[in-house]
C-alpha cells in the first residue's frame, strides 16, 4: 500500500489479538480485524457484546488491555488526527450556532470547508441557527457534517442512528452512502439493525462475547434495494445467526473460526 | 391572559405595580395620621430630604463610597472564588488539597468576623473591602465548581476526537458550559454583596450610606434611614438587572434565556 493511496482514500485499519477488560471482566477477548483502505465495514451483535468498547479503543478513546491496533501501520495509542467519530447523540454544543460546530477543530482559514460539509447534507441554510431548533434527524446531519469537515480518513459511527425515525433513518443512510462514495474514508459503523449494515457496509461483522463470530461479505452492488428477494434473503439469514437460530452445525463452527459461513450462500 | 401579557407597555409596567401600591398606601397612611410620623415619615418628607441630600452632594459623595467597596470587594472575591473553582474543577488533587478547606471556612458566617476584622483594619475601606469579599468568594466559588463538574462529558469527549486540546478544551467546550452556572453564582453573590456591605458600614464606618442611616438614627430623622433603604432596594434591584442582562448576553443559545 503506498503513501499516496493512503492520503486519497481511507486508511489501513490492522486491528490484531486486542484485548480489554474493565476491572477483572473481559469484554474483547481477542479481536482480529483488518479493514482495507476506503473499505465500508458495519459490526453488528447484541448489546453488551462489546462492541461500543472495541469502537471506542479504535478512537483511542479507550486504552486496549492487550493487543494491537495499527493505522497505516502506526499503533494507535490516542486520539488519530484523522479519525472522526459520530455518536448515538449527536453532541453538538449548544453555544455554537450550527456552522461554529460543523467547523469546530477545524483552523479559521478552513471554514469554507465547513460551510462546504453543511452544504453536503442539504443544511447549508441553518449555518447560523442554535443547535436547539433543529430536529433530531438534522442534528444528526449537522454531526455527520462536522464528521465530514476535516476530510477524515477514518470515520466511526457509534449508532449514529440508532435514535432516528425509519424514515429519516433511510435517508441518512443514502446520504452517508453517497457522501462515502465521494470522498471513500474507511468506515467502521457499529449497529443494531442488520438491515441497516446490509445495506451500507461492504462486510458485515458479528461480534459475540467479544469475539468476532462471524464475518461476511455483502455480495450485492450498490445502491442496494431493500425490497429485493435475495437482499431480504441475506438480511435474514444474517438476522438469524445473530439470534442464535442457525443450524447447529455451522453454530459449533462459529465458536472455532473467524469465517464460519461460506460467501453468498 | 396572554393577551393581556403580550402588550409590551403593560408588560413593561406590570412589575413595577406592586412597589408602586406599597407607596401610595404608605402615604395614605401616613398623611392621614394613622401612623406616627416619628415612626413612618411622610413620603414627601423623605423625597424632600432626598433632594436636600442631592443637592448638597453629601449623597452623591456617599453613594459613590458605598459602590466603590462593593465593586473593589465583588471583583477581588468573586476573582478568588473564580479561579479557586476553576482550579478545583480541573484538578482533583486541587481539589482534595483545597475543598476541605474552604467548606470549614464558607461556614463561618462572614459577619461574625466583624470584631476581628475592625481590630484587624480599623474603621477604614480595608475592612469592608474585605468583608465583602469574603461574602462574595464563597457563593462564586461553589458555583463555578459546579458548573465546570456538571459539563456534559460526552461534549468533552466530542472535543477530544475532534482535535480540541486542553486550552481550547476549555475555552470552547468547558467554559461554556459552566457559565450558567457560574452566573447563577454571580447572581447570588450581588445579593451577598449589598448585604454584607450594609451591615459593615452600619456598625463600623465614617462614610456611605449605612453611615448615613446610621447617623440620621443618631438624630431621630426616619425619613433620611428611610430613603437609604429606598436606596437599598433600587441598588439591589439594579444589580439583579445587569445579572440578567449578563444571562441574556452570554446564554442566548440556551432555550430557556430566548425571546
């Protein structure tokens, strides 16, 4: 992977053998994970199975008990000046009109970026609005805006939908595939709904007692169409793994290897 | 109702109606004998000793005393209380140093120490000055500890992922969000304030208004003690004014300062 790739595109993510406990409880117990520059993964699994935490030590957020997390082969052990993180909330500061906190972090000479960001998500308009008139779904917007301002080459999205409508829900959806496919960031999004990580991610990781239990690629093309058979299908079949009704010989084979299920079946 | 709320003259007015009947049924009162006027002067006894006053520029003179102790107090104590709860909020060794410190000595009632203090600095400004602020630190200080420990953590950490390091931490993220709370403080303080100030320059002073009242008593002229009280409620109700114009000013984004 040469130099140049990695500042165009998103970066290299090498997470290996990473471990964190709180106290003496284990919550990652040996995740193993290498996600490819401008590469879109979504990780699913039940809550409490660890993988807010595993979002959080990859934002250096969090110190890893154990392990190695690597970007474009740097260890990771604090805040990456190119990682932007989105949370469940969007945690806008409700001192600043809405274009100060698109353009927070960002250097002066670089606001034209943030009126740019704000114009990407159809809200160019309230840049000079309090955060507190805004609906939820636009303050989600203004987030992914800032998220987007400073170019990252990494972006973590913790459920940053999580609190949506369905509708708003879909059209955030479109807007961050869209903007991904415009300027292709690595993007790790953490997720409840499966629906939503068939959708958008180009590999979909299950993560169970903290470890990874499944990983899959999404075979379909983009953009992909919710009330297709073999998507819905996927979504399924996806959805029934991750409930635990799975036959039970390809369950026994979950608990031993990181790629349990063939491709496409 | 609401209609009646949202006419701007009668909403301007509203107010003031309560203070105003409170005049009208003292000179009722009063002028029809009903009240001794040994105890209760007369409304335009008091107004007139108010011009004698102005005219001579004693009053003046005695106003601009009492103002300059509250302010040199306020910003010397409100500072410490400031910057004492800055310190305290941002470092928990400060604070485990400090905190245990300062809760002992907040619950010393600050009058208490008037004996001492004269026997300190005499009758002078010092000892005002100091008295006020040592009544002004403490309601500062609490607030702005709260203030900073009550900041929204995920806004902190929001901060930190989006390249924001400790100065501009604080200045953008911290600071912010303490100052309501911080107001709420100054707020408070300004009442401490005046109170402090009246109850020191009425038992240990030659100037300002307290010494005003308390040499009119000297004389048995009601009307004069009357009118520094007067004067007590217009400077306590000016204070609380350009508090809140302060909440306005700094904490307009918040939806509960709009309109």
């Amino acid at each position: 992977m040469s130099t140049l790739k990695s500042s165009t595109h998103g970066v290299h993510l090498r997470i290996t053998q990473l471990q964190k406990s709180f106290g003496e409880q284990p919550v990652l117990r040996g995740i193993e994970l290498d996600v490819k520059p401008g590469e879109f993964i979504a990780i699913i699994g039940r809550s409490g199975c660890g993988k807010s935490t595993l979002l959080r030590v990859i934002a250096g957020l969090e110190p890893s008990t154990s392990g190695d997390i690597r970007i474009n082969d740097h260890p990771v052990d604090q805040v990456h000046a190119e990682t932007r993180m989105m949370f469940q909330d969007a945690r806008l500061l409700p001192w600043n009109k809405v274009i100060d906190n698109v353009a927070i972090g960002l250097r002066k000479e670089d606001r034209h970026k943030a009126e740019a960001a704000l114009d990407q998500v159809g809200l160019g308009a309230r840049a000079n609005e309090w955060p507190s008139v805004l609906s939820g779904g636009q303050k989600q917007r203004v987030a992914l805006a800032r998220a987007l301002a400073s170019q990252p080459k990494l972006l973590l999205l913790d459920e940053p939908l999580g609190a949506l409508d369905a509708l708003t829900r879909i059209e955030m959806q479109q807007l961050i595939e869209s903007l991904w496919q415009q300027q292709p960031f690595t993007t790790v999004l953490i997720t409840h709904d499966v629906e939503e990580a068939v959708v958008l991610a180009d590999r979909v990781v299950l993560i169970e007692e903290g470890r990874i239990a499944m990983d899959r690629t999404v075979p379909f093309s983009r953009p992909r169409q919710r009330g297709n058979a073999e998507v819905a299908a996927f979504i399924d079949h996806i959805l029934k793994r991750v409930m635990g009704i799975t036959e039970v010989e390809s369950r026994h084979e979950a608990e031993d290897l990181p790629y349990p299920l063939k491709k496409g079946s | 109702m609401r209609k009646l709320m949202s006419n701007p003259i009668l909403g301007k007015c509203l107010p003031w109606v309560l203070p105003i009947l409170l005049i009208v049924v003292w000179a009722i009162l009063s002028n029809l004998d009903v009240i001794s006027r040994k105890i209760l002067p007369l409304p335009q006894d008091v107004l007139f000793s108010f011009r004698d006053l102005l005219l001579s520029g004693k009053l003046i003179e005695h106003i601009a005393i009492s103002f300059q102790r509250a302010f040199i107090g306020f910003l010397i104590g409100g500072g410490i209380g400031l910057v004492l709860g800055f310190i305290n909020g941002l470092s928990s060794i400060a604070e485990k140093l400090l905190d245990t410190t300062i809760q002992m000595v907040r619950n010393v009632p600050h009058l208490a120490m008037i004996p001492l203090v004269v026997l300190w600095f005499g009758i002078g400004e010092e000892s005002k000055i100091f008295l006020v602020a040592v009544g002004v630190l403490f309601p500062v200080y609490i607030n702005t500890l709260h203030g900073i420990r009550s900041v929204d953590n995920g806004l902190i950490e929001m901060g930190s992922v989006y390249g924001l390091r400790s100065a501009s931490l604080f200045w953008k993220v911290v600071l912010p969000g303490a100052l309501p709370s911080i107001l709420v403080g100054l707020r408070y303080a300004l009442g401490i304030m005046w109170l402090t100030l009246i109850v020191s320059e009425t038992i240990a002073t030659n100037s300002g208004i307290g010494f005003l009242a308390m040499n009119a008593r000297e004389y048995m002229q009601t009307d004069i003690i009357l009118l520094t009280i007067v004067l007590y409620a217009l400077f306590g109700k000016l204070a609380d004014s350009i508090a809140k114009l302060l909440e306005k000013r700094f904490l307009q984004w918040n939806p509960n300062y709009q309109k």
